[in-house]
C-alpha cells in the first residue's frame, strides 16, 4: 500500500549581505530585491525558523491531471482543459513566447481561484499545478475541522 505524506511548513531564512552606504530606504529595497532576483542571495540563506502548518496523508493512489485538448485560438496557442470534480483546470500555450497560463475554476460559477502564467513547458506547468492542489486539499482538510458554537453566531 503506498501512502502519501503531505507536510506544509511556514519556513523563514535570513541572509547578511553588503549594500552600499548613504541609500535611502527605497535604495535599500531595490539592493535587496535585486540581490534576490539575482539568485545570489539563495547560497546565503540560512534557515532561522520553521512553523509547522499540518501533516496528512493520502491511501492509494495520487489523483493525475490528464488534459484534453480543447478548441484553440490559434495553431500557436494550443488549449487543454480537465475537469477534478467540481474544479475546472485550464492550460493554454504560446509557442511563440514559450508561456504557459495555468487557471484553477471552482464551481458552477466558475470562481478563478488559482492562476500563473510563467515561461515553463506544459509538464512543469502541470506539477506545479498538481503541486497547488495538493496544497489546497491540505488548507480544507484544516477549514473541516472548525467548529462553530451556536452561542458565537
């Protein structure tokens, strides 16, 4: 039997790194946001501190997105859809641009309540994606277990 383990944890690092004198505050964080952005502050990172969100775990087997084609706007934009119970999971391409726009819609109204558009393939795209709901399925499983007093309505 294989189980799956889901553990979600808040974590905080910090890095010491150089900025130059004399800036101003809106110097500072554009030194700091371009040291991130950058990618040279990920070797300094140290993690400080780990807040344990929650744990749960799946019996069998993960839920797999398997996509459809749906009717695309163009040769270069091909569009694929899927449908997980009451979630309506879009993607769509642009081969030209080498983006990739996910969307998550909930319900019969179709609430939008995830979107990314980033230059990745489609099966990246769609582990992030399944990454996403996984995470969802964790945050309800924690909304399921709020009790409410009558005395408190």
């Amino acid at each position: 039997m294989k189980a799956i383990v889901t553990v979600v944890e808040k974590i905080s690092s910090e890095a010491h790194i150089d900025i130059p004198d004399g800036l101003a505050e809106r110097g500072i964080r554009q030194q700091v946001v371009d040291h991130y952005n950058s990618g040279k502050m990920l070797g300094l990172l140290n993690i400080f501190h780990v807040d344990f969100e929650s744990i749960s775990v799946h019996i069998g087997k993960k839920t797999q997105i398997t996509w459809q084609p749906g009717k695309p706007w163009s040769p270069k934009h091909p569009y694929y859809f899927c449908k997980l119970g009451r979630f309506t999971l879009t993607l769509l391409t642009d081969t030209e641009q080498s983006l990739t726009c996910t969307e998550v819609y909930f319900g019969h109204h179709k609430q939008l309540i995830y979107t990314s558009e980033k230059e990745i393939s489609k099966e990246l795209a769609t582990v992030e994606l399944q990454n996403f709901l996984s995470g969802l399925a964790v945050e309800l499983q924690t909304l399921s277990h709020i009790e409410f007093s009558e005395d408190e309505v």
